[in-house]
C-alpha cells in the first residue's frame, strides 16, 4: 500500500482513507455489522503526529541516524459465537456464583464476565464468585481466536437477567408490591424510595433456589462481523549499523463495546510487544534435510526484553458497541494487537530510510543490505 501511495504521488494514509469506507466485507459480500475503521485512522494519526512525516524520513538524534513514520491497517474476526453457556446462582444472603465452562488463560476473562453479571444482576462487583475452568460447568469457549467473550459475555447476561427477573418476582410477593415497579441496584431491591437488601428478601423466601440460566444466541448469518484497527510506528534507524530503535507506538482498535478499560489496554500492550518481537528479533531456524528447529530455546531464539519496550505505547479505542453483534455490542481483541504492529514498523523504516524490507524480522543485516540496494539505485 505504501509503495502504490510513493508511486502515485499520494499520502499513504489519504489512499488508505479512500478505499476504507466500503460498507462490505469484500471475501463474503455480505454487510459488517459495525465499521469505524476511518474513526481509527483519525485517532491514530492525531496521536502519532502524522502531519510531521515527511517523504523520505526526516532527520534523528543523530546525523547518522534517520526518523520514520509509518503505519499500517488490521481487520479480524473475533465476533463469537454459538456455543456458550452459563448459570448464576444466587445465595440466600445475596451473593452470586457465577458458573461456566470456559478458561482464563491471562487475557482477564474472569474479570469481564464477573463485570457482566454484576452489571445485569445489579449487585456489587465484590458479590461474585466466578467458577470456571472445568469441564464439568455449563460448556464454554475455547481461549482462542479473539472469541472468548464475546462468545461468554452474552451468555452471562442473559443468566444474570434471568436471575434478576426470579429475584424480582420473589421480592414483589415479600413487599406486596408490583415487580415493574421494582429494581435492584447495588444488591438492594429499590421501591417508591424505599430499599430493602437482597438478603433480606431471600430470607423470607423459605426453599426457593435462583439459578438463572443463559446461553448465546447465534450471530445473524446476514453480517459480518469484524474488528478493525490501524497501528502506527514511529522509529529511528541507524543507518551504520541498521539498528532500528521504535519510539512510539499508537493503537488504535474497533472492538465494539470496551467492558474493561484496564484488561483491555494490557492485552493491547501485550500484543505490540509480540508483534515487536516478530519484526524484529524473533525468527525460526530449521534445518531442512532434518526438519529440526535449531534454535528452539530462550537463548537463540530472541523474544524482546524490557529493554526492547519502545519509549510510549499509546493505546485508544472508538469504543462504539456492535448493537447488531450481539446482547453486549462487543468484538474480540485477543489477536487484533498483532497483527498491524509489524507492518506499521516495516513502513515506517522505509518512510526513515527510502530501503525497503521485505522479510521479518528486520535484523541489522537485512536493513544495511536493503540501504545498501536502495543507494545503489540512486
């Protein structure tokens, strides 16, 4: 994309905006569900300082060392799916066991979905206790393919309605009052100003369980349901060396609704960082005749350390729900984080240097070759 935008003349961001706004995934025909991938082009440029790149690179810290920016696009699925369930079980004195049979592999899966329900049921977050990770809880999703909660937070809504509805039934029998005119917020059954706590009223309902049961509706097979993103990379490259020093980084992500800020922003963080590592250091040895990995250790095998970190990750979110993705409007993020974050560092060396790379990761040896062909060519 970039090389078409430097041969037509035009501002690789401006050709991106142009062919953006399609309505249409392009692979199936059918309409995205949601799509605000021109919202994270305007995000990402503003936060990068776009307006500052210049054909051609400007100059760095140093005279021998050259400054780029560059960036790049993502789209994904992440949309979940069918199957899905939960339970939510309440205690008679007002907390809730949340139950299902999906995994938390480090990605905050616990968190959000406790968040969910806590949300729907309206009870206090610290009322919850989330079960999970075991074969013999209602079936979950897998940790895997960006799905995970938008395959589980849908399910745990409708459980935790589903609980609430009971919960609002018993308390209009014990306060001899019409449920529609009740509502519970803060694990507290609230009427006309008056506000009784959920333990009380379960204290007066003698054998009577609330376990709400919920399970995730399919998508519409008439949309496609994807998540967008743009990252962009600003770097500094030695161009007597070939070392390649990232400053900044900015992340822009369409994910639908955010439900954590937090967890979102780390999984963001830890995406980049991988995707760093694939750009840069990381690469697989084999030797061919044998078919064995030569470098399957920590030692050979370069994973970026603490000092590899670029200076600022900057992380953003339209944060717009996908009212027509399902009961939560949100998308998987998982993945989405990886995706760009080479590319946008590949293009920003070029913008630097005017040397193209073409093969990850870009080692010093492979960057003083490809300036070493471009001034041939000049």
């Amino acid at each position: 994309m970039d090389e078409l935008a430097e041969k037509m003349g035009v501002d690789p961001l401006t050709l991106r905006r142009k062919h953006a706004g399609s309505p249409k995934d392009p692979m199936s025909g059918k309409k995205y569900s949601d799509k605000h991938l021109l919202e994270c082009y305007r995000i990402g440029a503003a936060e990068i300082g776009w307006q500052r790149r210049r054909s051609g690179g400007i100059r760095g810290s140093a005279p021998h060392r050259r400054r780029g920016i560059g960036m790049a696009t993502q789209i994904w699925g992440g949309g979940g799916g069918p199957p899905a369930y939960a339970t939510v079980h309440v205690n008679p004195d007002g907390t809730v066991v949340l139950t299902a049979g999906t995994q938390d592999i480090g990605t905050g899966t616990r968190t959000v979905i406790a968040q969910v329900c806590a949300d729907e049921l309206g009870v206090d977050l610290d009322a919850i206790q989330v079960r999970i990770g075991d074969t013999d809880h209602p079936y979950g999703p897998i940790s895997a393919g960006s799905v995970t909660t938008a395959s589980m937070g849908p399910a745990v809504r409708i459980a935790a309605r589903d609980a609430k509805e009971q919960l609002l039934g018993a308390a209009a029998g014990v306060l001899e009052t019409p449920k529609a005119e009740l509502r519970l917020e803060g694990g507290v059954i609230v009427s006309k100003g008056a506000r009784t706590p959920l333990g009380e009223i379960l204290s007066k309902v003698e054998n009577n369980t609330v376990i709400g049961k919920g399970a995730r509706h399919p998508n519409d097979p008439e949309l496609s349901q994807r998540t967008f993103g743009a990252h962009f990379a600003e770097v500094e490259v030695d161009v007597r060396t070939g070392e390649i020093t990232v400053e900044h980084i900015v992340a822009v992500h369409d994910i639908g609704r955010v439900v954590n800020p937090t967890t979102a922003r780390s999984q963001v963080e830890g995406g980049v960082l991988q995707a760093l590592g694939f750009a840069l250091s990381e690469e697989r040895f084999v030797d061919r005749a044998t078919g064995r990995v030569m470098n399957a250790n920590l030692e050979n095998y370069k994973v970026p350390t603490v000092k590899d970190v670029p200076a600022k990750i900057t992380v953003k979110f339209v944060d717009r729900p996908d009212r027509r993705a399902n009961n939560l409007g949100i998308k998987g993020l998982g993945e989405p984080p990886i995706i760009p974050t080479a590319a946008a560092i590949a293009n920003a060396v070029a913008n630097a240097t005017g040397a193209r790379v073409r093969h990850a990761p870009l080692t010093r040896a492979r960057v003083l070759e490809a300036l070493a062909i471009a001034e041939a060519r000049s």
